[in-house]
C-alpha cells in the first residue's frame, strides 16, 4: 500500500493518514486487512459514527483510505451504493478581530513562538507550509515569499510583509547558528538539519492563547490563516487575489470568508429593517 501511495506522489500527511486507517480497521477486526470484505467495511463505516463519534468529514477521509487499500492494493471492486459516503458538514472557521491577533502576538511565551505566530498570520501560510520555509524563500528584494510544496503540490508566493522582514532579521541575529537550509530549523537550540515540527506551530498557538485569556476561542495555527484571509477581505482585497495567496484550488472555497466578514455582513440590510422603512412610508431603495 505504501509503495502504490509513493507511485502515486500522495502528500506525507495523506500516506500516513491512510496507513494508519488501514492499520486501525485491521487491529478492530483481529485480522489481517486482505481477509477483510464489504460487511466488515459495514459495521467499521457504523462504528465510526456510533461507538467512536467521529465527525463526518473524518469518516469520509478514512472511508477513501479503505477504497484505496480495497482497489488499488487488492484489486477488488468497491460498491459505491453498499458503502455511502455520509453528507460532509461545513462548520464557519473561527476569526479573531485584529485587537485579539495582537494580543495573541504579543502573549507568545518566547521570542521564538512569536516570530512564528507573525510568519502565520503575515502570510496566511499552512502549518506545515512555515515549518518547512527555507531561508532561500524569503526574498527581500521583491518582498515576496515563497510558499513551495503546498496542499495539492502547488507553489505559490505571498507578498513578505515589511514587519515580519524586521522581525525575522531580529530573529536571524540572535540565532548562534546560522541554518543554511531551514528558516525555523528544529532542536532545542534551532541547530538541527530538519525543520521544526508542527506540533512546535501548535503548541506556540495553544500557550500564546492561554497568556492572552483566549482559551475559549479554541485557537489553532488555522485560525491565524482564517484571520489573515478575513481580514485582507475586509480591508478591500478582492476574492480572486485571496484565493491566490490561500493556495485555493477553486474560487468557492474563498467565498467562505465572506460569511466572515464583518465588513460585507454589516453592509447588507436585514429584511426587517425594510419592513420598518415601509411602515414609516419612506421609498426602499435597492442595494
């Protein structure tokens, strides 16, 4: 199964992803994953839902997991109408306004947990994405970085903002060991030849919140990139130019900022607010 993942290029997270579900499926049944068949996807599909809670969007991910291992490792057939895949639901992203980014900023527990929470909201980059910048992808003559390997494979680049420069080379003198390779290199004293982990991205977001009294905001390293996508809107950036610094692969998946802007929702009138304008005979204009 891994090799027909690698032939395919499937990004680390979805190998491991998908290895993992099948691994799990296998341990639920006591038996090796091959000698399994359609009614045991069947009661894995329900126990999902029933015994383990998962959510939707969860299940479907490890549902595709399950036909990838049953047609493209075994070769079997996989019956669409045995084995649906359950409706995905579609939750609105937590945004912070730009007063709480600022604290969350200025609550980050080290010097280095702040530059991170900075290159994630100043680029609106992916976890992943700012733990595996290099040093040759911050272009200070253009101003741009550049984002390679995103979700789907993509490079992209995002404007560097002036700021995060400062704060970088800030962050650049203090290290003892110049990295070569990794702007945010890993270890206990930024020295190693691999990145940081994700989990440090996580973690410099979850401490920070707590500092700045915003555990119940449920704060993530997405949220700081739902706020940077928010808050470009509603300064008067146009969608099409968002979905490009996001990486968004189609347009819709943009639009859900608009259900997030504060900006475009205050400029909508209720319709209440027209039925009171008749009442008081004055003329409703249309938008």
């Amino acid at each position: 199964m891994l090799e027909e993942l690698e032939r395919r290029n499937y990004a680390q997270a979805t190998i491991h992803a998908y290895i993992r579900t099948v691994e799990h499926y296998a341990r639920h049944f006591h038996r090796s994953p091959d000698q399994l068949g359609p009614e045991h996807i069947r009661q894995y599909q329900a126990a999902m839902f029933r015994e383990w809670k998962l959510a939707p969007n969860t299940v479907i991910q490890r549902l595709a997991a399950l036909r990838f291992f049953y047609v493209q490792v075994l070769k079997r057939g996989w019956s669409v109408a045995e084995t649906p895949y359950p409706k995905k639901v579609l939750h609105l992203p937590q945004v912070l306004s730009p007063q709480e980014v600022a604290r969350l900023i200025d609550a980050a527990e080290m010097p280095f947990h702040r530059i991170l929470l900075m290159t994630l909201y100043a680029t609106g980059a992916r976890r992943a994405e700012v733990a595996h910048l290099k040093v040759s992808d911050v272009d200070s003559q253009r101003m741009i970085v550049h984002i390679q390997g995103g979700k789907g494979r993509k490079d992209r680049d995002v404007m560097l903002s002036p700021l995060l420069l400062e704060a970088l080379r800030v962050y650049w003198r203090g290290l003892k060991h110049k990295p070569s390779t990794w702007l945010f290199p890993g270890g206990r004293w930024h020295n190693e030849s691999r990145p940081i982990t994700t989990k440090v991205l996580w973690q410099a977001c979850q401490h920070a919140a707590q500092r700045a009294g915003l555990m119940h905001k449920h704060i993530h390293p997405h949220t700081l990139r739902h706020c940077f996508a928010t808050h470009l809107l509603e300064a008067g950036a146009d969608l099409r130019t968002i979905q490009i610094l996001l990486g968004h692969r189609d347009l819709e998946e943009t639009t859900i900022y608009l259900h997030l802007s504060q900006r475009h929702l205050s400029a909508t009138a209720s319709p209440l607010d027209m039925l009171s304008r008749m009442a008081q005979g004055e003329p409703i204009r249309s938008v």
